[in-house]
C-alpha cells in the first residue's frame, strides 16, 4: 500500500523560534500555576524559568555542537545561530533543570515539591516546542513507507528532502502531550513531594528511548544505542528512586 504522504512545503526554520519561544512560555505559566497551587511563593516561578530557559538553550546547542562538531569547523560563528535549528532535549533538561534548581536553592526553597510543579510544565512545554523542530526539518525520522509517513520539500529545511520519513517531531510531541496528561490525572492520586516528578522521568525516558530507534540523524553512540538512549536510562534510574525509593524513606 502506497503511503499517504503529508508534504511539507510551506514551514520553515523560522517558525522554529517561535514554537520553541510559545512552548517555554507556556511551560513557565503552567508552573506558575502549579507553585500556586501547592501555596509556594510562586513569584519565584518566572525567575526560575527565566534562568532554566537561558541555560537550557545553551545546554541544548553545547550538546549538538558535541554530537556535530563537523557542521561549524568551517564557520564556528554559526554556532551561536540557535534561530536555524539544532538544540538536543537533553541538554536543554540537564542544564536548564540544574540551574534553575540552584536558583530555588539559593532562595532557601525545598525541591522537590518545585520539581513537580516543572514536571507537567516541562511535558506541556515539550509538546509545543517540538513542533518546532518539526517546523524546521530537525530531529527527523528514517526513511518509511508507513501512511503517515511525511516528506519535506522546503529547501531550508534541516531533513532530507523529499524522502518519506517517520515524522519523529510529531512522535515527540504526541509523548510530551500524552504525558502531560498523566501527569494531571496522577496528581490526585501522589501525596509525596518528588513522586510526580519520578512518573514523568519514567514518562519521558520510555518514549525517548523508543523514539530514538526511528530517528536517523545522528545522536552519537555507545555501543548499540544513542547518547541520548544512554542519558535517558540515567533519567529512567532517578525516576525510579524518584516515585518508588524516596516514598519508602519519606514514609
């Protein structure tokens, strides 16, 4: 069966800034509201963010620039040109969460319940930013016949052109949003600071490293898997502790 191809011909890397800005904004209110909610001052939320978005973006192209390094050795200016694409999700998260957390410690706060007021905030965010990526042709799929298969025509686009390709971006958002939801239904049912934050990891890593096997740009690797698998097992583990050892110790 012939694939219905969705060609996509009108979007651009331009439109990547703007999804990536509307997804950090609208993650940065959803915490807000979350600090709110749990009665923490929740004025701190926007510097946090502020703080957690400035050193994610570079925490996310230092990690590109790491993984393809041969893309600036003829003009290392263009290295600072975050606007044409090329931002890794897990350097963004390392670096972002660890300075914003330092920011909250600073200010004498407790962690782990502003860590689950991010958690849903990051997954949302995610959902909005990815579509981004997929505006811009970055992080694209394999080659596949499947029907929903998509094909990028627009000669700035970062993806091969006119090739039937897994539309990985969309995957990734599809994770984010489903996540987002999970994590608001669970909610009512997790009382222990830090748990929420543990199911979305365990969320985030699952669909990560089972998108990653339909990814074909190139990630690095460790043996049989990516970097980016390899970071996500090391999520999956602090996840775990997360929802299920630290609730034994707080209990």
């Amino acid at each position: 069966m012939n694939p219905i191809l969705f060609s996509i011909g009108t979007l651009n890397i331009y439109s990547y800034s703007v999804y990536l800005t509307a997804g950090c904004l609208l993650a940065m209110g959803w915490a807000m509201r979350e600090a709110r909610l749990k009665e923490l001052p929740f004025t701190l939320a926007p510097v946090a963010g502020i703080i957690a978005i400035a050193c994610g973006i570079a925490g996310a192209r230092v990690l590109y620039v790491a993984l393809y390094p041969q893309e600036f050795i003829q003009n290392v200016i263009e290295i600072f040109y975050i606007w044409q694409g090329g931002l890794v999700f897990s350097g963004a998260f390392i670096f972002g969460s660890l300075s914003g957390l330092l920011y909250l410690k600073s200010q004498k706060q407790e962690l782990l319940p502003w860590l689950d007021c991010f958690a849903p905030a990051i997954a949302l965010g995610q959902a909005v930013g990815r579509l981004g990526c997929f505006s811009a042709g970055c992080c694209y799929g394999k080659h596949t016949d499947l029907a929903w298969a998509v094909t990028f025509k627009n000669a700035d686009s970062l993806a091969p052109l006119f090739y039937p390709l897994h539309p990985t971006q969309l995957y990734h958002s599809l994770a984010g949003l489903v996540s987002f939801i999970i994590l608001l239904l669970a909610k009512k049912f997790i009382k222990t600071d830090g748990q929420l934050t543990g199911l979305f990891l365990l969320l985030f890593s699952v669909f990560r490293f089972i998108i990653e096997f339909f990814r074909a740009d190139y990630r690095g690797t460790l043996g049989s898997i990516s970097v980016t698998q390899f970071i996500t097992l090391v999520f999956f583990s602090i996840g775990i502790y997360l929802l299920f050892i630290n609730k034994k110790r707080s209990s």
